[in-house]
C-alpha cells in the first residue's frame, strides 16, 4: 500500500478491464480485411478485452473479501450485512439501473422495438437483479449488452458472505482459514460442473444469429453464476493471502506482480484465433482459472511492491478506474446510438473503412468517457455517500482498502 492506505495496482487493473471490454466492442465492428497490415495484430489481440470481464470479477472478490478476511484473522465478528448489503446496493443499482432504463426507452424510441411480453419480462429481471438465472432474460435489453454481467455480479455479493460464513463458523483463522476457502472453490466448481451437465438447453433458436436471446442460449449453461461465482472466489482468496503477506515489501514483489501482469497479456495473445468467450478448464470463460489466478497474483504482489504499483496506478489510470463502472455500462449503447444517428459511422469495410473505424471509435471513447464522468460524480458517488449515512451510528466496518471510490 501506498501512504494513502491504496492497494497499489488495483486502479490500473481496473482500468485496464473497463478499457479493454470497451475496445473489444469496438475491434468486433470492424472488417479485418480493411485493417493495414501492420495493424492487424493489435485489432485482432484488442478482440480479446472481453477478457476483462474476468479481471471485473477477481477484483471484486479481493476488495470484497478482504474485511472478512481482517476480522477472521483478529477474531473478531462477520462485518455487518446490513452495512455490506447496502454499499453494494448503493454502489451497482443507481448506475445500472439508469443504463437499463435509457436503453431500453431508446430501443423503443430509435429501434422500433415493440414493449411486447417477452421485452417486459426481460427488463423486469434486470431491474429485480436477477436476469442471470434463464438465458431468456440474461440480456435484459438488446441494445445494451454488456449488461448481462451485472446479475452475475450480484450473485457473487449473496454468495460471498455465505461461503465466509462458514469460515467464521468454524473458527479458522490465518493459513489453515484460506485452505479451508479453497475447499469452498472447489465445492464451487462441483456444482457449476453439475450445472453444465445435468441444464442441458435446447438448440431451437440458438446461437448468435439469432439476436441475444439466441447467443444466451449459445452461452448457457456455460455461462452460470456459480461458474463466475468461481472467478469472484480466486479474488476472494488473492485477498486472503495479500493479508497474510502484505507486510513484506521488497522488490521481489515488483517482479511477481509483473510477471503477473505480463502473464494476464501474453493468455489474451495465447487465446487469437479463438473464441472471444475462452472457455478455460469445466468450460468456464475467460480462460479459467489461468487468467483469475494471473490476476489474483498481481493483487497480492502489487501493493507490497516498491515502485511497479505506484508505476501502473498513475492519475490517468486512478480517473479511469474511478469513473470505470459508467464505462462498462453505457459504451455499448453509445455505440448503438452513435450509429442510429450517424450514417455510415461503423462502415468499416472497403478502402475508408479503417479510417472510419479510427473516426467513430474515438467518437465512442470521447463521448463514453463524458458520460461516465457525469455518471460518476453526478449519481455514483452521490449516492454512495448518501447510502454511508444510512449505516448504523458509531459502527465503522473497514471499508475494502484500495480504490478510493467503493468497489
């Protein structure tokens, strides 16, 4: 950590994920074909920023885990669920629920979309935060879908305290507590691999060429929250043991965590040519559990280390990392809107095509960086610190060190 009480490295990594989802969108709208040779390499390793989601994940099982950890270790009580239901609430739902909203009033607007039951049923699960259970409404909206990640998301904050309930219950503390969450990993992952083989889904109407419905088919049973749920728990751990270790500062760490991190870029380079999803060992995404453990590795490594997090978290990384959440949930849409009101913004084939596509893409950067900004300092960070009122007087639980802004 640095003097401000930071877990170094976060900010970049966070970064890092939002960013890179966001330029994996936009390096799917164009055609290779028309991409300079020189270039093709980068637009092809830009594909796989979907990996982010995974790194959304691990980071939020660290910063999440980790007061539980603090307070296992000291022998003191669970946090308070009241005050963990309510940072999450605060923090996810203003955000989300805005995005949703929005989106689906332009589909209506712009897309000529019809509010017909199943659009209604979709949207409902969304707002309810639970539209990560049946493919039918894992997408609560079809302009908006980086908004699937969201129910997942809040699966992984239910689970949390259940899993480190039972550690708590059985009085473990230190090594043998985080030997004891491996244990719960693997019940985890027990029970996504009975998921994928006994919720089997039918192939009517499946895959991406026919709309997100379609393409949530394709993705389930695959994609469940007890597999991201998996993903969550690595970060639960890597913030176990960052607690255990984050005494000892040494350069040896500057070296883990960059390794870490070179690692976490040479799997999306290892992963060309395949599937954006990189379905990793038990068919979990984004190249589990390689890719979570990379991550984990850098969050223990990089706030004991003496001058590579402090490097990566720099002010750029810090801002981007601080607005991050309005990042996620709004460039799709503004892609969606950019090219309903601009003709011919992603028409990147053909000899202008990469010209256009450099042209929109810094369009849909610069107006999803304003965006989010708003979005950040005019809902976000209000509401968190209204919510802080609400929690119980004179009880201060120890928010997630790191970040400045709640997880």
């Amino acid at each position: 950590m640095n003097q401000d009480n930071r877990l170094l490295g976060a900010d970049f990594l966070r970064a890092t994920a939002c960013m890179g989802v966001l330029l994996h969108h936009l390096a799917f709208r164009m055609d290779m074909n028309a991409v300079p040779e020189a270039m093709q390499p980068v637009l092809r390793f830009l594909v796989y920023g979907s990996f982010g989601v995974s790194v959304f994940f691990v980071l939020s099982g660290f910063l999440l885990a980790r007061p539980f950890w603090l307070a296992l270790d000291a022998g003191k009580a669970m946090p308070s669920m009241r005050t963990y239901a309510l940072r999450r609430l605060a923090r996810i739902v203003p955000g989300f629920w805005l995005a949703l909203i929005v989106s689906l009033s332009l589909d209506l607007m712009l897309g000529g979309k019809v509010l017909d039951g199943e659009r209604i049923i979709r949207f409902v699960a969304g707002l309810l935060l639970v539209s990560d259970w049946h493919w039918m409404t894992l997408f609560p909206v079809d302009n908006n879908g980086p908004l699937w990640s969201i129910g997942f998301e809040i699966t992984s904050y239910l689970l949390l305290p259940i899993g480190m309930a039972a550690l708590f219950a059985a009085k473990a503390r230190h090594w043998p507590a985080r030997a004891l969450w491996v244990v719960v990993i693997g019940l985890v992952l027990v029970v996504h691999w009975m998921t994928v083989q006994w919720a089997p889904i039918d192939d009517v109407e499946r895959g991406w060429d026919h709309g997100l419905v379609g393409g949530a088919k394709a993705w389930m049973p695959r994609f469940n929250p007890v597999g991201f749920f998996a993903i969550f728990a690595i970060g639960g751990l890597a913030a176990g043991i960052q607690v255990l270790v984050q005494r000892h500062r040494f350069i040896g760490m500057d070296i883990i965590g960059g390794l870490a991190v070179l690692t976490t870029a040479v799997i999306l380079a290892v992963n060309i040519g395949g599937l954006s999803e990189g379905f990793g060992w038990l068919d979990i995404p984004y190249a589990f559990p390689i890719m979570p453990v990379a991550v984990g590795v850098a969050l223990i490594a990089l706030p004991s280390s003496l001058y590579l997090g402090s490097i990566l978290d720099n002010p750029p990384a810090r801002f981007i990392a601080r607005i991050s959440f309005g990042i996620y949930v709004w460039h799709f849409l503004i892609m969606w809107l950019i090219e309903k009101v601009i003709p011919g913004s992603f028409r990147t084939s053909g000899e202008t095509g990469w010209a256009t596509w450099l042209e929109t893409s810094g369009l849909v950067i610069a107006v999803t960086l304003v965006v989010a900004t708003l979005s950040f300092y005019l809902l976000e960070q209000p509401v968190v610190r209204w919510a802080r009122k609400l929690e119980y007087p004179g009880r201060r639980d120890e928010a997630p060190a790191g970040i400045k802004t709640v997880s």
